[in-house]
C-alpha cells in the first residue's frame, strides 16, 4: 500500500487594505533529563499516552523509576482519594524528578529540533520539525475575509473521548508533557532552512526506539535564529495532524487559569507540509456487532455503485487498489470470510453529491468520506450517532487499524474469528488534508495517521 480562559489575544496589523492575523511561536526553556542522572535516555521517554495501555504501561514503567509513564499513565488505585490519586501522584514524581535534578531546566530559551529517521515500505525516510510553544487560540471556523489567514485548524472529527483524564493531569502539574503534532505551509523552506543549519551541531538527545526509530534532538538557541523561526511563522497557519483532544485540553486549561500568562500557550512539534519524510498511512475499519449483517445483501449493494473486483489472497487486493490510488480513482478493500478478497472502485462521484450535499467537493471526493457516507451509514447503517454510541460501549460497531506492522493480517484473523468485515483504505494524501482544512471541514475520525509517532519525554514545558 502506499504511504502517503477566552480566546486569546490575536494580534492583527493593519493598513488601509489588508487584516493580518499574526500566529505566535515562541520559544522556551525546556526541562529534560539529565542523563548523567537518570541513565539511559532510551529508558525514559515514551510514544504518547493514547498508545500506551495494558502490559504496556508495566512495561515501561518497568524500565525505570525515571520513565514518563510515571507520569502520563500513572495507574489508578482501590484506595485513591481526592488527596492521594493517580493525577496527585503523577504531580510528586515531577516535582522530584525536578527537585533532585534528573530533570534540568534549559539556561537558554530555545527551539528545538526534532528529527527521526525511520523507514516505510523499505524506504529510509527522515522527517524533522521543531519543537515550540504556541499562543492558544480558538480552531478556525472562517476565513479573516481579506489579507493572510493564520490559524490553526483541525482536520478530522474526534471521537467522543473524554478529556477529564487529561485535563485532571494537567490541572495537577501544571505541565505540558506530550506532544501535539501540527503541520504548516513553507514551500519555501524560510524554516526549514534554519532548523537544518542547526542540525549540524551535535545532538543533545540520540535514541533509537525498537521499533528501529531513532529519535534526535538539537537545540535552537542562537537569538538570531529563534527569532527568524518565529518572524517566518507569523503568518502560516497549522493543522493539529495528531493530538486534536490535547489541543482543546489545554485550552480548557487556559481559560480556567486566565491570569496566568503560561497556560495560554502549549508546547507543539511543527512540520513543514512539504518535509519529504511526511508519512501519512491508511487507517482501515474493523466491522462488528450488527445484528442482520449479511454478505450477500452488502455485495449487492456494493455492486449498484462500484466495480467489484475479486481475488483469492490480499496482495492482489492492495495491488489493485494501489493502482487505482495511482490513477486517483476511488478504491476501497473488503474482506468477509468468504474467501475472497474484494476492490472496490467507485463509478460515479454523483451519488456522493446527494450523500454529502452540504459539504465541499473536496470532502466529498475522500475515500474514507465514501466509506462512511456510502458504506457504512447507507448501506450498513452505521450513522454518526451509531459511530458515537459504539466508541462510547468500547468495542462498538467499528473500530480503528493503523495500517502499520501485522494490523491488516490481524484484522483478517479478527473476521475469521468475531467480527464481520474488515474494509481496507488507501492512505489520505497530505494535499486532501490541507484542502479540507482550509475550507474550515473535518473528516470522518481516524482518517489520516500520520507515521511514526512524536514521542513523549524529550522536553517538557511547566506552567509554573
């Protein structure tokens, strides 16, 4: 498969013609581990919190008394309270760590460059960004009507988690830990160019994870070069690729603590749209828990709107669907436990005209848009409301495959042996992404999955 507190204040200048709306990046003093203290750093630092579950958490927690899991899925217990818990907790192991030093504050107020090589399809890759601090702001819902719009936008509906997880972590901290993956426009790399001259300098941090990522980190100090980064982001505006629930937790932080300067701003990693190692994988959907589910009647529906193709093994489904992703015809996969394994190409786009009147060509020309709309609320019946209330039960009707390691072999085993369907997607392309955007639209949920992951540990921003 392919790869592909109230609003704050804004600050605008104007003349006689043009409303400039100006995006704040700053920098910060971070606190990181002190190696020299906590040991090897590779023991430490973590993928983000929402990845990390079960045996995971004792796993890494397991690695080290110093490791931020402590921190970000500290467990509950049977006899917490409301002076002893798991958020209280997670609060004593910062200010230790901070209080004996294995976390050191930076001298300088720096940016910070972040860098991981990795590799996609037997592709080496490297993608890099930088490390920065954002003034909080509302997400856009139109545009300023004349001059540059800069803002931050959101790009995929988020399922109904809860935030009260987060925000209890936070209220008790008062730190940001994890971070919020956010992409910029900078086809002239005017950013890129500076944060690549600083990577000739020695990194301050170098791991490799085992998943065989490695992880670098390079400090932007030199006052020159901070202000530049922030001068050459004034005017872009970002998409949150991946942490939309932490971005609307730290502004429900921010207008709790309105008079504290800190709280309106949140740590965030900055990708240019056009870093060549910007990945963006498949996430396909896992079908279970209808009740009347029925092959037969969901292959003829599927045949009133689609080409079908069938294949007896995957690899002739993804290689079908690969090409049709090529020639930017719509493809899905679909597998039953029938034995067969199904593309489907759509004829005509017309029908998603009618589905999705209400919204932008651009939306409705998503493959995952097609899926949802056509396919799993039309056909099958599976509507919003439904999506809701499933994510809310847990298992539900649908759930979510990173299109990553064994996941597609996984799901097909979950078909064999529970669920009922398993429809395979190709990636959404970066340029869908930031046209959805910017015509103020949100996706489906889980429509893009942006690869690999931004660790957690590396740098952490306290409040106060």
């Amino acid at each position: 498969m392919p790869a592909s507190t109230e609003p704050l204040k804004l600050a605008w200048s104007r003349d006689s013609k043009e409303v400039f709306k100006v995006v704040r990046v700053k920098p910060f003093r971070a606190f990181r581990y002190d190696e020299s203290k906590v040991g090897d750093l590779s023991k430490v630092v973590t993928p983000p919190y929402d990845i990390i579950k079960g045996a995971k958490v004792d796993e890494l927690q397991g690695l080290s008394e110093h490791n931020i899991a402590w921190i970000i899925k500290n467990k509950p217990r049977d006899d917490d309270s409301p002076e002893n818990n798991q958020y209280t907790r997670a609060r004593d192991f910062l200010n230790k760590w901070v209080k004996d030093d294995s976390l050191k504050q930076d001298e300088k107020e720096s940016f910070y460059v972040y860098g991981q090589d990795f590799e996609v399809e037997g592709k080496n890759l490297f993608r890099f960004g930088f490390i920065g601090l954002i003034e909080l702001e509302e997400f856009a819902s139109e545009s300023p009507g004349s001059g540059t719009f800069a803002g931050v936008l959101q790009h995929e509906e988020t399922l109904p988690k809860d935030i009260v997880d987060r925000l209890s972590l936070c209220r008790s901290s008062m730190a940001n830990f994890g971070q919020i993956f956010v992409i910029y426009p900078d086809k002239e790399g005017s950013v890129d160019a500076i944060l690549e001259k600083n990577m000739k300098k020695n990194p301050i941090a170098d791991i490799t994870d085992n998943a065989g990522v490695r992880h670098r980190l390079w400090a932007v100090d030199d006052e020159s070069d901070v202000q530049a980064v922030s001068t050459n982001m004034g005017d872009k505006y970002i998409i949150i690729a991946d942490g939309h629930h932490r971005y609307k937790t730290a502004l429900a932080l921010s207008k709790e603590n309105p008079d504290l300067e800190s709280a309106r701003y949140r740590m965030l990693t900055f990708v240019n749209i056009s870093n060549p190692g910007l990945v963006v994988l498949p996430t396909h959907r896992l079908v279970q828990n209808l009740e009347d589910f029925s092959k037969e009647n969901l292959l003829k529906d599927i045949k009133d709107y689609f080409d079908l193709e069938t294949f007896d093994n995957k690899d002739e489904m993804f290689s079908r669907m690969d090409k049709m992703f090529t020639q930017n015809k719509h493809s899905l996969g679909l597998f039953m436990d029938d034995g067969n394994y199904y593309a489907l190409t759509l004829r005509d786009m017309k029908i998603m005209d009618s589905l999705l009147a209400d919204k932008s060509q651009e939306l409705r020309n998503l493959d995952v848009a097609i899926l949802h709309a056509l396919i799993l609320d039309k056909m099958l019946g599976i509507d919003k409301e439904k999506l809701l209330q499933g994510t809310m039960k847990g298992g539900g009707f649908v759930s979510y495959i990173k299109g990553i390691g064994d996941a597609v072999d996984e799901s097909i085993l979950t078909v064999k042996a529970s669920a009922q369907a398993v429809f395979f997607m190709n990636p959404t392309r970066i340029e869908e992404v930031e046209a959805v955007s910017k015509n103020f639209e949100s996706m489906p949920q889980k429509s893009t999955f942006f690869h690999p992951k931004v660790w957690t540990g590396f740098t952490i921003n306290k409040l106060r």
